[in-house]
C-alpha cells in the first residue's frame, strides 16, 4: 500500500511553463515533506522542503505549496527550462523512534520532460 | 561536499550468486540507508543502520541482509541472488536529529541477475 501518491507518472512541459507535481498521505503523523530531483545516472538529491506548519515554501523558481486538511502538498516549477527536465520524487517524513531516525516514504515519482 | 560512492555503477550476477553491494560515506554520518529503486514505485527502503552494528529492517528487508562493522561503511548482502532482485539499488546516508533531515545518496549500482 502506498502511503505516499505521486503523480503524474510523467509530465511534458514546454520551456517557460509551470509544471505541477502532486501527492497525497494518509498519514498523520508525518511532519517534514521533503522533494528529491534525480537526474539520469545519479542519486537523488533534496530540492525543497516543508514542514505541515506552514501553507508554502518558494525557493528560486521552486516552490511547495502544502494543504494540511487535504493532506496533500504539490511541486510547482515556475518558468521551467530543460536543465530542470529529472525525476522528481516527493517523500513524507516519519518518526521511527525518538532519537535520530526518520524514516522517508517516498513517492513513485515523476519524470519531468522540459521541451525547449 | 558530502560524498557517498558505491562501489559498482553496474553489476551482473547469476541467479543463485551471493552478492555484495558496498558504501562509503565520508561525513561521518550516524544513519545509513539502503533502497531498491524501480519504475512506478518509487524508493523503497530495504535496510537502515543508525549506529556501527545496529540495523533495523525496512520495508522489503526479504532475500537481504546489511553489515556495518564501520561508521563510514554499510553494506548489502543478497544471500542467494534471485532475477527479482535486478533493479537499481540507492545508498543514502544522514545525520541523527528532527532537525537535520537530508539523506544524501550516492550515485546507484544497478544490478542485473540472469
């Protein structure tokens, strides 16, 4: 079952254009959504993140916009341009025990194609 | 700049074969993770350590087992490799605490067992 929905499963946008990527939990009791960007051959590496206390988080053309009720959080990519064409993965963070551990669940990811 | 390598970018093994994926992470990080990555499902968690010797299971920890006898090193064994196991396999490392929250990964080794 999974606890993190992601979609859509792939996405073409033109250069310029905004492209939007969401998910959705069940989960209560995650407290940190992170978003991880993979480009071919190589790990994923965090882009952006937010914590449910706060509707929106905007860093450069990034921004996570997050509803709590809903329990849904999205990826929007302003002017989107080629360079940002990867995969994108959303994750929802969950306390395994108190101390150091947190546990990620992340999403199935979207593969983000920016056309020039 | 935190570094995690792994030790092979591809790798072909037989089905049946005892395989050793290993990682090295140089920002003496506490946690280490290791995830299978496959199309449609996103990461999925097999083994995390949060300290040399400890290990907990993730959530598809069958036909796998870790050893970390370093801080910096934590491998994954495939006892008896089997063709449903080809897939990419991910290791991240992180630093213990709400607080600081990134996993950084290293680069994939994807694995083909015939």
């Amino acid at each position: 079952q999974q606890q993190v929905k992601q979609s859509p499963q792939s996405l073409i946008v033109q250069k310029g254009g905004i492209s939007i990527i969401n998910c959705a939990y069940e989960n209560t009791a995650f407290d940190y959504f992170p978003w991880y960007q993979q480009f071919p051959g190589k790990g994923p590496a965090l882009l952006i993140a937010i914590r449910p206390d706060v509707s929106e988080k905007k860093e450069g053309r990034f921004t996570i916009s997050f509803n709590k009720s809903a329990k849904q959080f999205s990826l929007h990519i302003m002017d989107s341009q080629p360079g940002d064409s990867a995969t994108y993965f959303c994750a929802a963070r969950k306390r395994v025990f108190s101390g150091g551990y947190n546990k990620l669940i992340f999403g199935a990811g979207t593969r983000l194609a920016v056309h020039p | 700049d935190v570094k995690v390598t792994q030790s092979s970018r591809y790798l072909v093994k037989r089905t049946g074969e005892k395989v050793f994926l290993e990682c090295v992470q140089d920002m003496d990080h506490e946690n280490m993770f290791w995830y299978r990555q496959d199309p449609g499902l996103g990461l999925r968690l097999i083994y995390f350590s949060y300290d040399v010797k400890m290990k907990e299971k993730g959530d598809i920890p069958e036909g796998y087992s870790v050893s970390r006898e370093k801080k910096e090193r934590f491998s994954l064994i495939l006892e008896s490799a089997s063709t449903n196991q080809t897939s990419m396999y991910l290791c991240a490392s992180s630093l213990p605490g709400q607080g600081r929250n990134e996993q950084f990964f290293g680069p994939g080794t994807r694995l083909t067992v015939l």
